[in-house]
C-alpha cells in the first residue's frame, strides 16, 4: 500500500541514477522507475504518476519526445515533467521548456536543491488542482441553482397562467351576466392565489430555516389539533375532502403551531398531487418508541428508490423535474424537511411503486 501522498516517476537510462534518487526522495515519496520512454508509457498508462524527473540523452527515445507525446495526450498532459540532464546549454533548456517542462536541473545536481525543486513543483499542481476541482464545483453549483430557478419559474407562472385564465373568465361570466359560473371561476381563482401564497412563503422561510434566522416559537401543543385544522385549511381551499383521519387526542409534542401545520398542509397537498381523485388520503397520528409519528398516506404512483432521498432536496428535485424523471412537487417537501430537523425530528417517505407513498415525520414526545 501506497503510503506516500505523492508517486514521482524517474526516467533515466542510468541504473547508478535511479539508486541516487531512490535515496534522495524514498522517505518522502512513492517511486517508480523507467530505463526508457516506452517503458516509461507503459508504466504511466498503468500508474499515473503526479510528477516525472525525466532525462534527455536515452537510447530509442529521448526525453525531449517522451515529453511531447505525454503533452499531446489529454491523460497526461498536465503532469508536471522537471528535466535532469547533463545538458546545461541553454538552447537545450529552451527546448525543454517549449515542450512543456515545468523545469530544468542539470547534472551532476545537488540535493537540496533537487527537494526544493519537486516540492515548489507539487504545490503548484496541488494548487491547480483544487482550483480546477473549486471550479468545476462552482459549476455543479450554478448548473443546481439554475434548475432551481427555472422550477420556480415554472411553477409560479403554471399558477398565473391559472389566476389570469379565471380573472378573464370571470370577466367574460360578469360581462354576460353568467352568474351560475361565478362560483366556480372565483374558486379556482383563490385556489390558485392560495396555492401562489403556500409557495412564496416556502421559498422565503427555506432560506430563512437553511441560515438559522427562522424566528420558531415553540409551545406544548396537541398534534390531533393541529392535524385537523390543517385538514380544514386544506377543505377550505376546495382542493380535496377525502380523508381518513387516525389521530388519538394525547398526544403532544412542544413545537411551532404554525410551522407544523404548514409541514402537514405541505405532506396533504403533496399526497393529494400523486393520488387519483377517488381515493382517500389516509393521516395517523402514533406514538412510537416515545416519538410523536405523523404519517400522510396516499393510493398514488409510489416514488422511485433512486428518489427517496432525493426528492427532500431543493436542488435534487428541481433536477428530477426538469429531466422529467420523476414529477416533483416543488419546494414543499425541502421546506417540510427543515422545518422539522429544526424541531429535532425527522422526515422521511416509505414507498412501492404503483401502490403509494407514506410521507411521515416525527417530533419530540412533551410528557
């Protein structure tokens, strides 16, 4: 086992030049050694070395084509190369350097100056390479933030579209006196501007709970309650009135009034979005192993395992409907995630394909 940070690779046809090296750098550094340029393609192609001492003057092919074949190939080309050679004129350090040598030491050398060399030479690949790993994560981040946005987008002007369509609509039904379409029209209407509020508010506090600056205010609260005014807030916005509801009525947890309703009016609306409109929506409240249990259950499409720990995620779920792999609901299930990790609790789903999915979550018991 390697068990050195860094693999030096030494191409130089003298044996005698392999055994000073191997004693100058072995303490530091794991070693590989090469008599020639095809050997050393080989042992490259095998075992990418971070840094070649490379010499010039070897048989079949010298150092000056091993380094512009390995500067030529995408695998290979930024592997530092330090030439050691007897060569001291300076038209064959130029050379080297136009072939990409990162530096020149010429024979015979001194040690101190050979250590110096390679380290300076290692710490400026170690920074290239966390500045191309930083960019390449600023990227993924911004490629994240992009779906993001365009979920939202998305999803936003889905509801104006709704809110706008309903506006006109009942200016049509008003202009034509088409009084018994009013009650529907504005229906559709609140439950659109309803719909637009639920999501601004999840946006606002996701940000808000993601920085610690949500103000949450806690207080001995039976859960049966607020389980059945969320299910009220839900009827009141004509989305669905289909409900199994389990709750016993002593149950309590100390938690945000608030901000759990919104958790279970998010899990309803979610179960509600995945299920056909003929079959209930089932809600339990239990006290398992001395923890509150809040399970909303619904007779959907089921999420896929691949999906499962995803979907709680901001930017996995913008990414899952944008790909169109798996029909996300916005930024519902981020905000209920959040909301009761911030409440030590925690939230998860339990799913089989084609059967439904159990979204639940727990709290804290308050004996």
């Amino acid at each position: 086992m390697n068990k050195h940070k860094y693999t030096i690779l030494v191409v130089d046809d003298e044996p005698m030049n392999h055994l000073v090296l191997q004693d100058l750098l072995i303490n530091e550094y794991f070693l590989l050694f090469a008599l020639n340029g095809n050997k050393a393609l080989e042992m490259i192609n095998q075992n990418k070395p971070d840094l070649i001492l490379l010499d010039i003057l070897m048989p079949e092919m010298d150092g000056y084509e091993l380094c512009k074949i390995l500067k030529l190939k995408e695998a290979t080309k930024d592997i530092p190369v330090i030439f050691i050679s007897c060569l001291g004129g300076i038209n064959e350090r130029i050379k080297a350097f136009d072939l990409g040598g990162c530096d020149y030491i010429n024979k015979p050398f001194e040690h101190r100056e050979v250590l110096a060399r390679i380290k300076v030479q290692l710490s400026v690949k170690s920074a290239q390479n966390q500045l191309l790993e930083n960019f390449e994560k600023l990227q993924r981040v911004e490629k994240q933030r992009d779906n993001l946005a365009h979920m939202i987008v998305h999803d936003i002007g889905t509801l104006l579209n709704v809110l706008n369509m309903s506006l006109n609509l009942l200016k049509y039904d008003i202009e034509n006196d088409n009084k018994e379409a009013y009650s529907s029209t504005i229906n559709n209407a609140i439950k659109a501007s309803q719909m637009l509020e639920y999501m601004t508010k999840d946006i606002i506090d996701i940000n808000k709970l993601e920085s610690e600056k949500m103000p949450i205010h806690k207080e001995n609260k039976n859960l049966s309650e607020i389980i059945h005014l969320s299910v009220q807030a839900v009827n009141a916005m004509n989305i669905h009135s289909n409900f199994d509801i389990y709750t016993p009525k002593d149950i309590y947890s100390f938690c945000d009034t608030n901000l759990i309703q919104r958790v279970i009016i998010n899990l309803i609306s979610n179960a509600i979005k995945h299920s056909p409109s003929n079959k209930p929506i089932q809600i339990s409240l239990t006290n398992e192993a001395g923890v509150a249990k809040v399970e909303v259950k619904d007779k959907g499409f089921g999420v896929p395992e691949e999906y499962k720990d995803k979907i709680f995620d901001k930017y996995e779920c913008a990414k899952a409907k944008k790909n169109h792999k798996y029909h996300s609901s916005g930024l519902g299930l981020t905000f209920c995630k959040l909301a009761i990790e911030a409440h030590d609790g925690k939230v998860g789903v339990e799913s089989v394909p084609g059967k439904g999915s159990n979204f639940y979550f727990t709290l804290p018991l308050n004996h």
